[in-house]
C-alpha cells in the first residue's frame, strides 16, 4: 500500500484528532514526531506518546491503543519531503 504524504505539521494534527477519538485516550499527548530515513515497512517517521496526568499503571492500561492509532497512521501517511530525513521534529521532547 502506498502512503500518502502530509506536512510534518498535518501529521502531527492528525494524529492528536486520531487519539482523542480512541477510546481510554483522550488526554493522551504526543510528545514527538521524529522524521528518519524509511524503515522496513516504508514509513519515514516515529511518535512517542505519554498520559502526562495519569498514574504509571493507568498509563499503560491504555499505552495499547495509543500505539494501534500510532501504527494505524503510519500504515497511512508518510511525512513528506523537505520535512528532512534524520531530522528531529519534536512536539514537545526531542527524539
């Protein structure tokens, strides 16, 4: 399946709508967006989440869908070029 591409900004958009609309993830935050040369499946970025408000064991109870939202936009979207491959793009912690 090919991806498509978003501005770096755009993912990052859409992947905050994508978890707040999971259930048991509405407070989560994205933490970084880091921009990288493709993996083996294609995709040419990571994202790191985090329930800032929650305890630990709270956390993690939800971690799983978070990261099935994370995995789901990746199968989708690519960021696209001139976003600079190898380049941190943080949201709010660098990668």
């Amino acid at each position: 399946m090919e991806r498509l591409t978003k501005p770096l900004s755009e993912l990052k958009r859409l992947l905050s709508v994508y978890l707040r609309q999971e259930p048991g993830c509405h407070d989560c935050q994205l933490r970084a967006v880091c921009v990288h040369r493709p993996d083996h499946t294609g995709c040419n970025w990571s994202a790191e989440v985090d329930f800032p408000e929650r305890t630990e064991a709270d956390a993690i109870r939800h971690w799983r869908q978070a990261r099935r939202v994370v995995m789901m936009v990746r199968e989708q979207y690519n960021v696209a070029a001139g976003a600079g491959a190898g380049a941190a793009a943080p949201s709010r912690a660098a990668c």
